[in-house]
C-alpha cells in the first residue's frame, strides 16, 4: 500500500461521502480536488458547478481560481452567475456544496469573516462568498478544515454561514431550506451532527489517528459517537489518481501565459 | 458610443468620488482600466464588485477608495489582499468603508439595478450576522404568503467598467466564456466603458450569445491585454503564477508601492505595463 | 432523466387536474404534446402560459382546461382564438376562470418560480384595471425608499412541456433562437418534460448557449416536426398560412369539433397528425 | 405622383415620426411596417426591439407574428423575454414604443382586453401582453389605430393600458416613468396630447382628410389644435419602399413549410 498523507486523506474521505450523479456545488481547493477525484473514480457521472456558473464541469486540471478557463472549457454550459445563485442553489436543485472557513463551532456554524469584533478586526478574512447561501440551500453541506483549537472553537467570533445554529431543530425555524452540515471532513477524521442535539461529535477516524488527537485539537469538548469507525485508508487508486491530478495541475500552471502578439 | 482611448474614457467617466464597478468574476476582469484609474490619481472612490481582487488590492493600497462594496475580497486560491486588509485593519493608506454582502445578494442587487427596481431580494442572510453588521440587508414580506424575504439595495453604479472579447465599430460588445455579473452590472450603471481585446468590423454571429448592443455602452477603448493578469477565454490563459507572486510582492507596504511605482505610475500605458512586467519576470 | 415516447411521458407527468405549463413564444411551441394531451382526455387543467395561442385554443375547445392564466390569448397577426372566447364568453363547452396578467407580470412570476422565491415584483400594472380585476396582483414596498412595487405570485407549474431542437443521450436540452420565458418556465415546474427535433450523442459545443442540463429535465421525447404548425429555429419555419386558415376552421364549434376529429383525435401521434394534414392540403 | 391608400399613409405617418438610431419596441402590423419603413428610408440606424427578445432586428420581409424566425435570423443578439423586459423597457431603454388598441379614450388610454363588463364580456379580447408596460416604461408612445365611433370612446369599458389617465397631469402621479403618448396615428391624421389638459387633440390631417369627417369619426367631442397642418402625402420612395415591402413579404409567407424528413 502506497504511504499516503492526512491531506490526501482529507481528499479521499470527502470524495468517498459523494455519489454518482450527484450534483455539487463545489469551492476551490481541497473540496475541488475531493469532487474531481470522485469523477475520476467512483463517480463518473457526478455534476461539478463552479459559483463562476459552469454547470458539469470536467477540467481535466484543478483550477487555481473558481473560473479558471478550463472550467469554461469544459462545461455543458456556462450561465451568468446570478442565475447560478437563483435558478439552482436557491431553487434547491444542489445535492451537496462544499464549505471551508476559518473557524467552525460545534453547530457547524462558519465564520470567514473576521477574527475579533467586525468594526476593528485583528484579521480580516475575505468574506461570505457564496457560503451563506450554499449553507442555506444546498441539500446538504460538506465542511472542509484542518483542525486546531484556533480553527475549531467553541464560539465563532463572527458567524457568517449557517450551520445547525445552536442545535436542536434550531435551523429549522430560521427559513434555511438545505439540511445543513452533513459532515466536517478534517485532518484526524469526520465528524457528523448527533440526532437530536445536532452536536458535531467524532464518528470517523482516519487510520492513524485517534480520539486524543481529536480532541486536543477541537477546541470544545469533543464528543465521540458511539458506533465510531476508523476509515480504510486511501487506496492505490484514489492515491495514484489524486496524484496524477494534482501534478497534471502543477504542469499546466507552471506554463507562462502568451498574450496574444 | 464613442470609441477612446483608456486615457480618454476613463479621464471622461470615472470622476473624483465617483461610484465605480470594475466587474469581473476572475474572468475577463478590467486590470488595464484600473492601473489607468491609478495612473490618473482618482480619489474618494466608491468601489463595487463582488470579488475585488489584485486590481481592487491595488487600487486601495493607492489611495482611490473611500469605500468598498463586496461580496469575497482575497486573492483566489492563494490568501489574503495585503492593501485591502491593511485598510480595513489598520486604516492605512486610508479608512475603508465597508458595504458587505454574499454573492448571491449582490446578484440580486446588481439584478435590481439593470431591471431599475429599487431592491433586489433573495432567500438569503439566513442565519449570519451579516444582517446585524450591515444595515443595508433588511427584509420584505411576501404580500401573498406572508414569509419574510431578505432584501438588499439596488447597485446602479455611476460607471461600470467591463473588459470583453470584442466590439464592433458601431460599439456592439460580445463576450463569452464565465460572465459572472458583468452584464447586470453593466446594464445598471449610469455609463458602461468596455475596454476590449479588438475591434472588428461585425462580430461573429451567435444567435443567443452575449452581447451589450452599441446603444448601453458609453465607450469602447480598444486594449489587447486589457484583463492580464486575468484572462480572456479564446485570447490568453489567466497567469495563475502571478496571482501567486502577488503575495510577496503587496504584503508590506514598502514592496508595494515600490512594485506599483515601477510597474504602474512609472509606465504610460497597458502596452509599457506588460513590457515592464517581461522586463521583471 | 427519462427517455420516452410523448404518449408516455404525457401519461406519466400531465394529469387530471394539474398546472401545465406548455411554453413557447411563437417559437418552439409544444404543439405535439398538446394534441397527446387532447388525445389521452385531460380534464380540469390548469393551462399556464404567457401566449396562448392555437394549441391551447385547441386544448380549451375540447374540453381539457378549467383555468388559465395568461397574458395575451390570440392568433398572432391574425385575430381572435375563437374557442377562448366561446370559453370566456358563454362558459362553451366548459366555463374558463381566468388570472390575466401581463407580458412582464408573467415573466416576473416565471423568474420567481424557477428562483423559489415566493413572488416576482416588477414597476408594472401602472394604471390598469387589470389590478382590480386580479386579487393576485399586489404590491410590495421597497424597504429602502418607501416605494410601492408590483408583486404576483411565483408561478410553479406541476409540469412545464416544452419543444427544443435537440438533446443529447444524457438528456441535457439545446435550444436555440426565441427563447420566451421557456427557460424560466421549465426551471419553475415540479416536473420537465421536453420534446426534441432530434436526440444526438453529444450536442455542439457552445460555452454560453442555452441548455437545460439532463438532472433539471424530467423526460425527454423524440417528436420531429413537434412544434409544427409553429417552428423550430435551423429545422423549419413557422406555417404563417396554417395560423392563417385557423381562423376559419375554428370559427364554430363544428367545423372546429369535425377538424379536431379527424387531425388529432383520429390520428395516433404526431406523425400521423402531419400526415393527415397533407392529405387535407 | 403614386396613389395612395390610407393605410399606406398611416404607415407612412408614422415612419415619418421615428428618428434614425431612435430604439423602437415593435408590435405587430401597422407599427412593424412603420418601423421597417423608416428603417429603409430615413432612419437606417434605428433599433427595432420585439418583445420575442429580438434586438436589432433588420428583418428583410415582415413578419406575421411577434416572434416569426426572420426576426431572430436577422438580429444583433435574442435575449430571454424576461430580460426584455426588465432590463430594456422597465429599465428606460426604449425611446418609442408602439401600441395598437380595440378602443382608445381622449388621455390616450387603451383597451385591448374585453368590451363588455370583465366577468361576462360581450367580446373578449387578446388582453394585456406587453401594453400596460410599454406604455407606462417608453420614453414616448405612438398609438396606431383606425378610428370609428366604437374605437374612439368616450369612456373605456377596461383600461387595459395608461395614457394620460383623467389628463391635467394625473399620469406624473402614477408610477408610469415613460412620457406616455405622444402621437395616435388614425386614418385621417394625426392626435397628439394638448399642452395643460392632455387631452387628444387633432393636429395633423392626411392629405384629403377634413376635419368634420375626423370629428365624425371620433366618439368624443374632438378638440382641433390651433395650429393644424396638412400632411405631405407619401413620396414615390416611401410608397415604393412600403409596397415592395408587402410584397417580399406575401411572397415570403406563400411558401409552404416543408418539415424535415
């Protein structure tokens, strides 16, 4: 078995939670390549949309940014970005759309907005994006993160996207249509909200990790859910795949770019 | 439609104090128009877009701004805007207000703006405390079923500047590939100025296609390169290394305004721009 | 996405009672998929759409609509729907409530629908008595500038047909030229089933055209010639004379009834209907 | 000089009223003719929008309906109707838009919807369709209209589209952006609004045309403006142009369809 990394694992296990057909609305970076390496696995008929508003994408790279010609190229067809936003997230035709952020609380409320109050921040993130909505309407919602007591904190300093709230049906009455955190895919493991409080608890371990390192590195008390699985680690060819995209995705970013005479 | 110079169009169009959108969602975004709004010294803008990116990082770290209305401001993929977050920090070069919304909200309001309807709405600002920071997001109720629905203010910018494939000689405007918002944002402003990649006597035919007919656009200045480092789909490939280099070169303010010197005050036009930047790489 | 014979997709997505949206602006109108619904007896309908024009004069003639909602019922450059009025005018063969709207009103609440969003609103229904005739056409205010704005209730279709050039294997629908509010339309349905000219492996490639991918589209049926006697842009052009001699056929209920028998009713499909109309030239 | 047929001088009358590179929202009939007309003569530059979301259409032949396939083969671009809509007529883009009517009163209002009460109408009409938009959102309005005492009312039975509404300014009040109408072309000559009541008064008479038959013509008391003048009569290039016109297009709409094998 190949030696793998905690970052490609991230990629691995996001990519095994999609389905053949499914429709994802998908953010730069780790989500990016966790929905390309299901295309390219066990997923072939997975539909990618870009916020940029190319619908079933194929690229054949990783784009850098979320409109990358490449993600034109290779579209079905590429509409205004206002009609991504109305027509298909909003009208709830979204399956799963993927989420970062700088912090996360144990509801899976985000925030990328600041660090410290808004009106004088210490850090000043670059914003909502198209997260707040995503978080909203999309069927459910795949959050992305490494963890840290910094990143994973037991209260947002500003909440940008909506996870459950604070839990206990609480996102159901707020007009948030898409079922809210599936899964936080992180870099010891998964968590998933537990029924009724609605609590991300630990209910995945990578091979390799433990419930220890979980919790030293959330930075509320962790709970771990009862039927907790440890997952396979990667295969040869989720491995050998995600590898060849990624270096595939250095070659073609690495060529200058010719203005036209 | 009058067809100028950059100079000329942006001298004409883009006053002191003025609302300005330089639209562009990482696809054919009008960098040559904003080193020319820095060339030109311009002041006290109102800056909209929904992803301000280098050019806007630019452009605040050169004093234009007095206020930014978006939706993301980072460099895609690769962190933070230094000037942006310096001003928004620290107030430096100058205080930045803050008009900040999601991307499906300025749609919505850019939307608004094309269609002249005072606000735009969307099942949006569910559960985020951008509605308590940012007084323009309120809501509406539905005189029908009585549900509340998120709404924000119509964006009818003074003047829209667009980079596009190409234009016609009567000032027709055709561009395709990821469009984002800039035909809304176009069709909002008071003046639309589109700087393009060439000019042709008749564009392609396409029967459905993307176009800004002659008669909403304000000017037209012809600029081949108009969107580098940016790019424009079927001319030039977006230069994802640059983006990356951008980093180290705007994150002290020293760097930059050194970079900016050079690079931007210290050339005439777009065409000295990318010959300085050969000279650099 | 399902690929299937028009009779069976009418079966299994147009039933009794139902909303049905068969869009279409002169161009591209379902025609085929409206003589399956008169042929496989659809009662009580609720027919939406912006212009009705023959096929639902067709539609209300025999009996299938209870309600419609509309814009502009009429033979374009011709003159009345003559069983739309019989409907409206003396309750024949069935009484025909109507929610009447305009152009843009109906556009509106197309957009709000394929948005979910619970009502469109537009600057319209300015000094019309089409506001007291309609309690579904409101007002909201602006809750930035106080102003009053138009407001009509989304329209969401239980199933929305409409006629396209082509589509792929996949199911993912190309259409091209006068395009309505065909898009906005489908998207606003529960279920979308389309018709198409001819089913290709791949469609031509055209980044910005307009396409409904296959995981919006309900069904898709292969019926060539299936907006006839209206058109499909690049496969035929619309009978002008057809629209034309419908005024006679359809001036009374008989002569309408005996045609109605023996072009849609006594034929088995399209097919057969454009035969039967050959032999009648 | 050519003889001439009233009809032929209504189109002309109104051709004569565009200006070249004006942007004119076209209806079928009357006004398409008038607008093609002035496109082949005077006003080569003109924009002819239909509401099909054709925009700049240079149609050879006229079409029979809103939407016929010359219009999309032959525009600059075809946007969705809604977009028409919005962001061209709603949006104050269109300099003059053209308006037909079963029944006009004195402030220029139309009816096209029923005559008759609404609920039990003794005759149906098509109804609104763009109308009641068009005639608030244009800058200016050109009705065309054959007069008789049952189309030129002194009260509407349905106001399906705003004029001048009771005139003496009530349309400024009204939410209607556009300058409302500024000329009803009839068979006889030419209405336009007087300057304080609005109300429609005659200012232009066709050659031939008298005033008493104009008055006999119209169901109110019609005013007739001081300054009246008499219309030159269509030249030989404005009746051949016109006439050539018809005729590409009943040669055109003589083809039989043939469908596709």
């Amino acid at each position: 078995m190949t030696a793998w990394t905690r970052d490609e694992m991230m990629t691995v296990a996001a990519a095994r939670l999609l389905w053949d057909g499914c429709v994802c609305f998908v953010g730069i970076g780790l989500p990016s390549a966790a929905c390309n390496l299901a295309r390219l696995t066990h997923a072939p008929g997975i539909v990618l949309i870009y916020e940029s508003g190319t619908i079933g994408t194929r690229p054949d790279v990783l784009p850098l940014s979320i409109g990358d010609g490449e993600l034109a190229d290779t579209a079905s067809c590429v509409v205004p970005l206002p009609e991504i936003f109305a027509y298909y997230l909003q009208a709830g035709r979204v399956d799963v759309g993927f989420l970062g952020a700088a912090q996360v609380d144990r509801f899976g409320n985000l925030n990328s907005t600041v660090i410290g109050p808004y009106e004088s921040p210490s850090t000043r993130l670059p914003g909502a994006g198209g997260a707040p909505e995503i978080a909203a309407h999309a069927r459910q919602t795949f959050v992305m993160l490494k963890a840290t007591p910094r990143s994973f904190v037991p209260a947002l300093d500003f909440r940008t996207s909506a996870g459950f709230l604070e839990g206990h049906g609480s996102r159901a009455l707020s007009g948030a249509r898409g079922g809210g955190p599936r899964a936080v895919i992180t870099d010891f493991g998964i968590l998933t909200p537990a029924a009724v409080s609605q609590e991300l608890e630990l209910s995945a371990l990578f091979a390799g990790a433990t419930a220890e390192e979980a919790r030293a590195a959330v930075g509320w008390p962790l709970l771990v859910a009862e039927e907790g699985e440890t997952l396979a680690p990667p295969s040869d060819v989720e491995v050998s795949t995600l590898r060849a995209l990624h270096a595939r995705t250095r070659e073609a970013h690495s060529h200058p770019v010719r203005l036209p005479a | 439609m009058q067809l100028l110079s950059l100079r000329e169009a942006i001298a004409e169009y883009v006053t002191d104090g003025a609302c300005v959108a330089l639209e562009g969602f990482t696809h054919l975004i009008p960098f040559a128009a904003g080193h020319e709004i820095i060339r030109q010294g311009r002041r006290d803008l109102h800056l909209v877009r929904m992803t301000p990116d280098l050019v806007y990082d630019q452009m605040i770290g050169m004093g234009c701004a007095r206020r930014l209305t978006f939706s993301w401001g980072g460099n895609p993929g690769v962190g933070s805007l230094h000037r942006l977050r310096e001003a928004v920090e620290r107030g430096r070069p100058k205080p930045l207000e803050l008009d900040e919304h999601t991307h499906a909200g300025m749609a919505a309001a850019y939307c608004a703006g094309a269609a002249r309807l005072p606000f735009g709405m969307l099942r949006g600002y569910i559960g985020t405390d951008l509605v308590a920071a940012n007084p323009r997001i309120r809501s509406v109720e539905c005189p029908f079923t009585g549900e509340r629905i998120a709404a924000v203010p119509a964006l009818n910018p003074d003047v829209t500047v667009l980079h596009a494939q190409r234009a016609d000689r009567q000032g027709n405007v055709a561009l395709h590939g990821i469009v984002g918002a800039q035909r809304e944002a176009g069709l909002a402003a008071r003046a639309l100025v589109v700087t393009v990649e060439e000019i042709v006597d008749t564009l392609p035919p396409a029967m459905n296609s993307i176009v800004l007919p002659h008669w909403v656009v304000s000017a037209v200045a012809h600029c081949p390169g108009g969107a580098y480092p940016a790019y424009a789909q079927g001319c030039y490939g977006r230069d994802n290394s640059f983006y990356q280099r951008w980093d180290a070169i705007s994150r002290d303010r020293t760097g930059f305004q050194a970079w900016m010197e050079r690079h931007v005050l210290g050339t005439a036009d777009h065409r000295e721009f990318l010959a300085s930047l050969q000279g650099a790489a």
